[in-house]
C-alpha cells in the first residue's frame, strides 16, 4: 500500500480514502512500577506536550494501591481529560469485576485487556457486568480472531497492531469488520502507520504515542513524525511517510556470526 501511495503521488491515507486530516491520540507509557512522583511527572509531560488524553497501567498485586494511583493520576489530569486503564491481561473474570468497579469512580474510558487476550467468554461475561467499555485486540493476529470477540458482544473498542496482524491489508479487514458492528478502532503502537490509517477509516477511535517508543524518539527517521497538540497529522509526503536513518540503525546491527538467543 504504502508504494502504492508514492507511485500514485499521494500520502498513504488520502489513497485509502481521507475520512479526517488528523487523527487523536493519547499520551501512553509502561508506567505501573513507576513510583508516584514519577508517574505524576509523566503525565505532567504529556499534558505540557497538550495531550487530553492519557493511558496507564493497573494490575497491581495491591487492589487498594491500584486505585490510589488511579485516583491521584485524575486529579492530576482533571475531571475532562479522558483516561484510559491497561491491565495487561492480568486477572480472571470475576477478579476484573471486582477491581474495574472500583475504578469506576475515577471515570475511565476503558479498561483494556483485563483478562488472558483469547478468552472470549470472559470478556464477554465481564463486559455485561461492568460500566466500563472493555478494549483489546493487540494480541490478536487475525480477522478472525476479532470476529469471535465481535459476534459475541466481548468487546467495545478493538485495537489491531498493523504489524502483528500481518500489515495494512489486514489492518483494514479488521477495522471494516469491526465497523459492521458499530465497534471503533484504536490501533495499537506503530504511531507512524497507525496515525495513516485512522486517518482512511471512518470508524476510527485514537492512536497510541508510547512514551519512547515512537520512531522519532527512538531516532530511527530522517525526519521526524511527531503528534502534536493532542493530534497526528500525517506528512504530506507520498506514500506513508517513513523515512529510516540507516546511519543512525547502524548502531544497532547484530555483529556478523552473532547468534541469536
């Protein structure tokens, strides 16, 4: 798709369709050891870069702790801004009930792999039995892996990876599925491609910029790809945009004969 778009001349999402100009996005990081003070400062970071929207990660061994955290980080961000919760696949189905209630005060906007990614009657039970929409999808590797949730009303906002679902073909079958049921779609990581294709679909939720996880932190690219502003905006650029520093990757080449663990 993507040298589909430069050989037509045109970013990759206007070849797919340009529903938006601009895609939402939402400040995310591995933040669930991080000490108080520092998780407070990373979303005071996220919010000086303007971001309304926000991530964290529950799952604690200490329900009490969980929700203390959780608590402080609305304070912090404010009774508007949206704030999503990702347990990681951490509890049981009756064990994701009882803690996801407890959040419930703090308004979240979703909470996000509760239960073991393939368990489809779980998430299906739990969702009935919170208030809480339930998000998934980044361990799911196929359409129809997201139809079985689908059909089963197991989920509320589904989120393919466009790399582990085997690339944008597949991203769109995943996201056109989902739309048949009136169920969004929230890419997970991949800002750079993910940030394109919510862009091309219509029933597009927001994307994920991973705190040091984007390419352009991580200084892979000739020329940076950034949200700003709460927003991506994808380059003007034909094609997708994804322009690598081969120089800068250098750094990272395995030695010659070196075996891999």
């Amino acid at each position: 798709m993507g040298s589909q778009a430069q050989a037509a001349g045109e970013p990759l999402y206007r070849l797919l369709g340009a529903s938006r100009d601009r895609a939402g996005a939402y400040g995310s990081g591995i933040n669930l050891n991080l000490p108080i003070p520092d998780l407070l400062a990373q979303f005071q970071r996220w919010k000086a870069r303007g971001f309304r929207a926000f991530k964290m990660k529950v799952g604690s061994d200490d329900p009490r702790a969980d929700v203390e955290r959780v608590r402080l980080v609305r304070e912090e961000i404010g009774p508007d801004a949206i704030l999503m919760l990702d347990a990681n696949q951490k509890w049981t189905a009756g064990e994701a009930a009882q803690r996801v209630r407890a959040f419930e005060r703090y308004d979240p906007y979703w909470i996000e792999e509760p239960l073991p990614a393939d368990d489809v009657a779980g998430h299906a039970w739990l969702r009935a039995h919170i208030g809480c929409p339930v998000a998934l999808g980044e361990n799911l590797f196929s359409a129809a892996a997201f139809s079985e949730f689908l059909r089963r009303d197991a989920v509320d906002v589904v989120q393919p990876d466009v790399a582990r679902v085997g690339g944008i073909t597949p991203f769109l079958k995943i996201a056109h599925l989902a739309e048949g049921f009136g169920i969004p779609t929230a890419p997970h990581l991949v800002m750079e491609l993910s940030g394109q294709l919510c862009c091309a679909i219509r029933h597009a939720s927001m994307i994920e910029d991973l705190d040091g996880g984007n390419l352009t932190e991580l200084e892979a690219l000739e020329e940076p790809i950034r949200t700003a502003d709460g927003y991506f905006t994808p380059p003007a650029s034909a094609g997708h945009g994804v322009r690598f520093n081969w120089d800068a990757l250098a750094r990272w080449r395995a030695p010659a004969g070196h075996a891999r663990g």
